[in-house]
C-alpha cells in the first residue's frame, strides 16, 4: 500500500516537472521562469535536509489538527444527527462557519493567536474539519433500517447504540474520509504558514516565492508529496486494521487499494 | 469621353480611400501591457498618470497598466510574453539576470528606495546604524528589506546575535504593541498613513534611512525583454518617452491637483490629506533634487547593489550590471 502511494506521486510529480521542462525546452525559458534540471538538482542537494525538517514541523501541526477536526466531526456529526431543531441548527451553524473563506478569517485569528502554534492548528483544523462533518453527517443521519428497527421495537435503542450500529455499517467509508481528511489538513496547515507563521514548510515557499525561486518550490512540492504520501499509506494501513479487529475479518481498504 | 469620365470620377475615390488607409496606419494604435511591481497607489503616480491623462495615447499607444502583487512577477511576464513592460527592484532584475533571464532596464523610477524602518522615539533617535545594536527589527525574510538590514548590521560592525529580526507581515500590531522596534515601511505611501495614526494617538515615530548610511539598494526599476527592445525599438522609445511625460506632469509640484485626482481614482481608500503627503513623499525619491532627470539609471546604486546580492550569498557570481542598464539615449 504504502510503495503504491509513494510511486504513484513519484509519477505525478515527475510527469508535472516533464511537463514544466518540455515548456522550458519548447519556448526556450531561462532558468528564472523554469529552473532547470541541474539547477533543480543542485536546489535538491542545498535545501531538500532544510525541507524535510520544516515539513516534519508542519504534519506535527497536521497531525494535531486533523485530530481535533475528526472529533468535532464526530461531535457535530452526532448531535446533528438527529432531526430535531437542535440538528438544523448544529448543521446550519458548522455550514456557515465554513462559508467564509480562510484568508479572509486567518487574519483575526493570528491578531487574536499570534503567529505561532495554536493559529496554524486552528486553520489546519478548521480546512479539514467540514468535509469531514459533511461525511460523517452524512453517515450518521442516515438510518440502518433493518437492524435498527429491531431495537426500536424491542425499546432497547439507546443513541449510543444508534451511532455504533451506523459506525459499524460505514465503517469501509469513515476510514477512507479520515486517510483522506490528511490531505486537507496538510493543505490547511500550509495555507496557515504561508499567510502568517514563522515555521513550516509553507513559511519556507513563502520566502522561496518572494526570491522567484521555482526550483526551491519544486523541491519543496516534492519533500511535501513524500511525506503526504507516507502519512496517507499509514492512515489507510490504520484503517485497515480497525476494521478487521471491528469487522472480525482481514478487510480491504475501499477504492481497491491493498 | 464617357470611360475617361468613370475614370475621372473613380480617381477621387481611390485618393480618397488610400487617404483614409494612410491616416488609418498613422493612427493605428499599439497595445502594450505594464505590469506594475505594487497596487496602483502613489508610488505608481507616473505610471497612472502617463495612462488616465492621455499620454500613451498620444504616443499611439494603448496601454493595459496592470497591477503587481506578491504572487505577480513582471520579469516572468515578459520572458512568457504576457506583459511587453514591468517595474521591478534591482534585486530582482539581477536575480532574475543570475538566472539567464533575458531583461534589460530602460529607466529607474525611484532614485532614492523608499524602504525606511518606522521606529518610537520615546527610546531616542537613531542616527546611526550602531543605533541598532540590542533592538528587535522587523524584515520579511527572503526579500530585499532583510539584505539591507543585514548590511547596515554588518557595517556597523554589529554581532548577528546582538540584534533580532522579527518576521513581519502586513498586520502592524507587533509594531505598535512595542514587541517590536523597528519596523519596515515605504516612507512615501505606508510611511505616512501609520505616521498620521500614530501622530494622531500622541506616539512620536521616527524613520531609519538606509541610503542616509551608504546603502543605495536601488528599487522600482522598468524593464523590458531584451527580444522587444532589438525587435521593436521604436515602441520602446514611445513608450518610455510616454511614461517619462507622465512621471514628470506627476512630480510637478503645480499638478498636484491633477496627480492626487488620478491616483484616488484608483486608491480609493487613501483619503486627499492622504494622498497629497503621500505625493510630496514620491516626488523626494523621484525627484530627489533639480538636477535629476526623472528615470535617470542610477550606475553606482546598482553596482553597489549587486555588490551586497553577491555578498550576502543571492546571486553566486557578477551579472555584468552594465549589460543590462539600457537608458533611452542608449538604445537609440
């Protein structure tokens, strides 16, 4: 699982720099608009230790928000199961909260945070939490009929019973949303360094980007790639044991990874 | 006698249409994009102007002005073939020349960099980079404020540990809070609007001058590709001498009026009390005294610049300035 991912985004990165050469090479590009591949290489060899310790740095945060962003996924998605005007409002309140956009919320939140820690977890958290709600909403609002009705009509339904038995039925789809939920959080996390913090791999781009350094935003890409991929193949890997020890049997992971 | 008159009669005709045909192509109109370095404020008060008052069009030129940004390089623009003009520092130009980057400049905007450091003078007044010695200084790491930081900081003989360069970003508070000293500005738009805020809260603030200390880091610059200065000359000359008309309408202290209409129009936040200080300011850096010619290239500044790149690790060997500063005269 885990070689698969890390040769699938070795592909896609390389066909991406192929791509980025061919234009080079076509349109006769100085190394300023693409860097080329000795240029990249030599990038490579002065910065890539430096990148990995800044993308180490910045999946510590990921880590973390992503999982405070599944446990108020699971919160919310629980409360708001229910069909009550308390769950209209749960629902109603996460979608809004959702709507503003991060760049325009990330300055209050590093005036009132300041630029350290707490203010990129919090937007790391909050771009991985709402797909994550969405899904587990999605799951926990909806009934598993046939084995629930046993329950109810022998008066034995307690809503911790309820969001086991729905857990239970989703588990193949709650596993892949959360391995999944990685990417937003690495994504969130990088945003919140890019904008406002001192740390991390996208405090590093943003320096590269004021220098017009494409190659060092190449090698960046690449050490974040990497480790994304690794994380993802980890999550999966995790997924996959929770769910032979809960199903009772080796599973497989959905969308036909193994 | 009647074919002679048909021929009498289309003969006007045909003048008349070649006529109408010549008058077309002496009017035919070029269009350029310029890619600004910044927003469209008063730092850009030429450029806006040369464009709103007509001077392009005079030129028979029809000019998309473009604003710059963070994520908005002129300097890539015109190798790809998206902008035929751009200002940018020199420190981009020579990084971008490091590269292989085919840009030439054809004049220099601003003849003093408007970058200074704002700093309290409840502590006293910095006359002296030794001044810096123990204090907490804002840069934004990886652009050209920090190499002139770390080169007033290393002239006066200063130990790296001795100072602390603090990473800012455009949110002010660490400055006015006081968690920070010094803090990186362009006297002539930011300079005066967080001066006035804080004039108007009773704090006195004073501003550090690199080029009052030997740094001379020359700033926004216009350039163009070295393929449409050989290829197109002519809308080059037209083009510059466009600009150059409207830069110097804008510094005239008699058209101020005019120069602080067209610069609200596009800088609405920016109040006339504003504006008009912010004017003043600009015409110091473009006009520093009589005997400078608007857009004149600054040799030695950029020497001197290329010099502090190549000491502080940015570019690995000499560009050759002089191939690249291509001033009107020049190129003609």
């Amino acid at each position: 699982m885990l070689i698969r991912r890390l040769y699938q985004f070795l592909m896609i990165y390389f066909l991406g720099v192929g791509v980025l050469l061919a234009l080079k090479y076509g349109a006769g590009l100085s190394d300023y608009v693409v860097p080329g591949p000795v240029l990249i290489w030599r990038t490579c060899m002065d910065t890539t230790a430096r990148y990995l310790s800044d993308v180490a740095d910045t999946l510590s945060v990921a880590v973390v928000g992503q999982v405070l962003s599944i446990l108020l996924a699971l919160l919310v998605g629980i409360l708001g199961r229910q069909t009550s005007w308390f769950g209209s409002f749960i629902k109603a309140a996460a979608y809004n909260v959702q709507a503003y956009p991060i760049v325009a919320l990330a300055p209050i939140i590093f005036i009132l945070l300041g630029d350290g820690w707490p203010a990129r977890l919090l937007i790391a958290a909050m771009i991985c939490y709402f797909p994550l709600l969405l899904s587990v909403l999605g799951i926990m609002s909806e009934p598993v009929v046939d084995i629930e009705h046993f329950y109810r009509q022998t008066g034995r339904m307690r809503w911790q019973l309820e969001v086991k038995i729905r857990a239970f039925e989703n588990i193949g789809k709650l596993t892949t949303v959360i391995a999944g939920s990685a990417t937003l959080a690495m994504a969130g996390t990088i945003v919140a360094e890019f904008i406002a913090a001192n740390a991390g791999i996208g405090y590093s781009i943003r320096i590269a980007l004021y220098q017009s350094d494409l190659a060092k935003i190449l090698v960046a890409l690449f050490v974040i790639g990497i480790t994304l991929s690794l994380y993802q193949g980890f999550l999966e890997w995790c997924g996959l044991r929770v769910k032979s020890a809960w199903i009772g049997q080796p599973g497989e992971p959905s969308g036909g990874e193994s | 006698m009647n074919r002679l008159t048909l021929q009498q009669f289309l003969m006007p005709v045909w003048v008349l249409i070649f006529a109408f045909a010549a008058a077309d192509q002496a009017r035919a109109v070029d269009t350029v994009v310029y890619r600004l370095k910044w927003l469209k404020n008063m730092s850009t008060a030429g450029d806006l102007v040369a464009n709103s008052l007509g001077y392009f069009e005079r030129a028979g030129l029809s000019v998309t002005v473009k604003a710059g940004g963070p994520e908005r390089d002129a300097l890539r623009e015109l190798e790809l073939g998206h902008a035929h003009f751009g200002v940018a520092s020199a420190d981009q130009v020579i990084r971008a020349r490091a590269k292989g980057a085919p840009v030439v400049v054809i004049a220099q905007l601003f003849q003093v960099n408007p970058l200074q450091w704002i700093y309290h003078m409840d502590g006293g007044a910095m006359n002296s980079p030794g001044d810096l010695e123990n204090k907490t200084i804002g840069v934004t790491f990886g652009k050209n404020d920090e190499i002139i930081m770390r080169t007033l900081i290393a002239g006066a003989g200063i130990k790296a540990t001795s100072v602390r360069l603090f990473s800012v970003r455009l949110d002010y508070t660490p400055f006015y809070k006081g968690q920070v000293d010094l803090w990186p500005v362009y006297i002539n738009t930011q300079g005066i609007e967080i001066g006035e805020k804080l004039k108007r809260a009773g704090v006195a603030v004073g501003f550090f001058d690199p080029s009052d200390h030997g740094v001379r880091f020359v700033a926004n610059s216009v350039v163009t590709s070295r393929r449409m200065m050989e290829k197109d000359s002519t809308t080059v000359r037209r083009f510059l001498g466009a600009l150059l008309e409207g830069w110097r309408f804008a510094m005239d202290p008699d058209n101020a009026g005019r120069t602080v209409t067209v610069v609200q129009g596009f800088d609405r936040d920016s109040g006339k009390a504003v504006l008009e200080a912010q004017l003043e300011a600009t015409r110091k850096l473009v006009r520093p005294s009589s005997d400078t010619a608007i857009g004149a290239i600054d040799v030695p500044a950029w020497l001197q610049t290329e010099t502090i790149m190549l000491n502080h690790g940015q570019i690995d060997a000499p560009v050759k300035v002089g191939d690249i500063l291509m001033p009107l005269s020049a190129s003609q």
